[in-house]
C-alpha cells in the first residue's frame, strides 16, 4: 500500500532541511520509513489523481461504508514542532493503520511543514510553519476540493497535532489575503485537533483569528488532555503563553461549531507500554493519540458524519463535559447500509 506526503522543507545539497520550500508530493511504498528525495513524483497531477483514486476505491470496496460522505475520504494530518520528516510519516502511517482498522474507509496524507528537532527552534518552528500554511491550502486541500481534478467529490478533513494546530489556523487566515482562494467555493469537512499548541481563547465564538476557519469547516472536535506536560504554561520553552486548548479544553463561550472531548480520565488509565499501537517516540502525554486504538475509533466516527458528536459512543457526559472511553461502535451500525447518494 503507498503512502502519500506533500512537504514544504527545503532541498539542500540532495535533502530536505528544515527550513521553508517550495512544496513537493512525495509517494512511498509500504516498508519504507524514511522520506527523502527519491519519493518525490515529477507530477503534482498524479499525486492528486492517485489519492482520489485509492480514496474512491475504499468507499468503493467497503460493502458497508459508514461515511455519509458520496465519494472517498482524505485526512490531512498536520504534525507538530520539533518533528523529523521520519517520525511525523511514521505516526502518519500508524494513524492510517488505526483508522482503517476501525472501518474508516479513507486515506491519511500528510502535510510535513519546516520543523526542527530540537527544542530552542520552537519560535522559528512557528514562524516557518506560518511561512508556509498557505500552501496547505492552495497546494493541498484545493486541487482535491475544488476540483482542479475533474469531477472530484473528494470529502476533505484536517487532523492538526500540537503546533500543526496554529498552521492550520494559519492557512485559513492566509486565505483572506488571496482573493480568488477566498471567493472560491470550498468546504472543509471535519477538523480535528490533538495536543492543539494555540491559545483556548482563540477558539470562543468570534475570534478573527479562528474566523476564517469555522467559516470554511463543517464541525471541529478539539481532544483535550489535561496531563500534557509540553503544553504546561510553566514549561520553559513556553515563554508564559495562554493556556492552550489542547490541555485545558474549549473556552466556555466556544464557537457553536466545536466540540471538546476530554482525555485526561482515559489516559491516566492507559497502560502505555500495552495500549499504544507503536512507540511513539516523543512526549506520551503530549503524543500518544495516533498510537491508540480508541482514539482511532473516536476519530474514525468523528470523520464519518453518521453519528451526532453528542452520541458517539466512545464518549461520556462525564460532570457536564464529553470524555473519551472505551466503546465499541453502536451493535448494529452494520446493519443502517447508509447511501448517502438516495435522497429520502
């Protein structure tokens, strides 16, 4: 099975950098860990024509989908700071596995933004990852959402993990500036976001900065994780930021279109060494989502649309805030053969 990554890193002395360049698609097979130049594919066009194609033929394929999307399904996943090219395609590999495992019939691609590995370059990590958001957008999400492929009905959704979280912001904002990506008709599905490193007042109901998000998304589902010590305001590195969204959750006066899933109960009882799919190599608290299994299945129900956010059932209304559990999906989820191509 080949794996799909666009990056924006450049190319110095026959390897990528992390530092900002133009952006590349790469395409690697199944066993390959590693991105270098020798993935890159000559042609953006095929890149896009083949992510359709393997998306079409999983909803295609699956004899029950679950999605209430008409076509195939793709997920940008977005990683975080302080991320080799090697370990953001190694969870992006084992987010695919998960999802596909708990009947998500779609593809993962990821968007691999300048990200150094070490902890000083946080602020130039942030202000590369602004450089260049704008490309997630006109190089990425475009060409599948507005059909510079013809006849694409491709659903489209973001998964933004830490930092990955203010490039997506970012995009969305940079869109603003560009007049014919503004006016053009395209929608986001879902956003979801893990270990998200911006501010939870960002996220209330009229914040300019998150404005040209929601207005482009159909729902965003915030996991919160209140043990991750990477996003603690009393980390060093942190300078005293505001707290962050993905540690103490959803301002109250949230946009009516988000939803916030908190994890701290389930993860305090997670056996890392026997409940994570993959060493995760970095931070467990801050990385462990797309090790999990459950967070998988959550995510997989999120990403369909079938289910209210309310109902899923990998969640609980726990003190008047929905928590993250371990659940399987409704008994007889089989059995609704949901068309979303018929009209009722």
């Amino acid at each position: 099975m080949a794996h799909y990554m666009m990056t924006a890193r450049r190319i110095l002395r026959g390897e990528f950098d992390p530092n900002p360049g133009p952006v590349k698609y790469l395409k690697l097979q199944e066993g390959q860990t590693t991105p270098d130049t020798s993935h890159i594919l000559s042609s953006g066009k095929q890149w896009f024509q083949e992510i359709r194609d393997k998306a079409d033929a999983l909803a295609t394929a699956a004899a029950t989908p679950f999605s209430t999307s008409p076509k195939g399904d793709v997920l940008f996943y977005v990683h975080g700071y302080n991320t080799t090219q090697r370990v953001a395609f190694k969870r992006q590999v084992e987010l695919e596995k998960n999802l596909l495992a708990e009947g998500w019939c779609g593809v993962v691609v990821g968007f691999d933004w300048p990200s150094d590995s070490h902890l000083l370059n946080y602020v130039e990590d942030r202000m590369d990852g602004a450089k260049v958001a704008e490309s997630l957008v006109t190089k990425g999400i475009l060409p599948l959402a507005v059909g510079d492929i013809a006849d694409c009905e491709t659903n489209i959704h973001i998964l933004a993990h830490s930092a990955g979280a203010y490039v997506v912001v970012s995009a969305f904002l940079k869109s603003l500036d560009r007049g014919k990506i503004f006016k053009s008709d395209w929608r986001i599905g879902q956003v979801a976001l893990i270990s998200a490193d911006i501010s939870a007042s960002s996220l209330a109901d009229g914040h300019e900065r998150t404005q040209p998000m929601f207005r482009r998304i159909m729902r965003l589902t915030n996991y919160q994780n209140p043990f991750d010590s990477v996003l603690a305001v009393s980390n060093a590195k942190r300078l005293g930021v505001s707290p962050r969204v993905g540690r103490v959750g959803l301002p109250d006066n949230a946009h009516p279109k988000a939803a916030n899933v908190n994890c701290g109960a389930f993860f305090d009882a997670m056996d890392p060494a026997t409940d994570l799919t993959i060493d995760i190599e970095g931070n467990i608290p801050h990385a462990w989502y797309t090790a999990s299994r459950v967070f998988a299945r959550d995510l997989a129900m999120t990403l369909e649309g079938a289910i209210d956010r309310h109902a899923i059932p990998t969640r609980e209304m726990v003190n008047g805030e929905l928590s993250l559990r371990d659940a399987t999906r409704p008994k007889y989820q089989d059995a609704w053969k949901l068309n979303p191509s018929e009209i009722y």
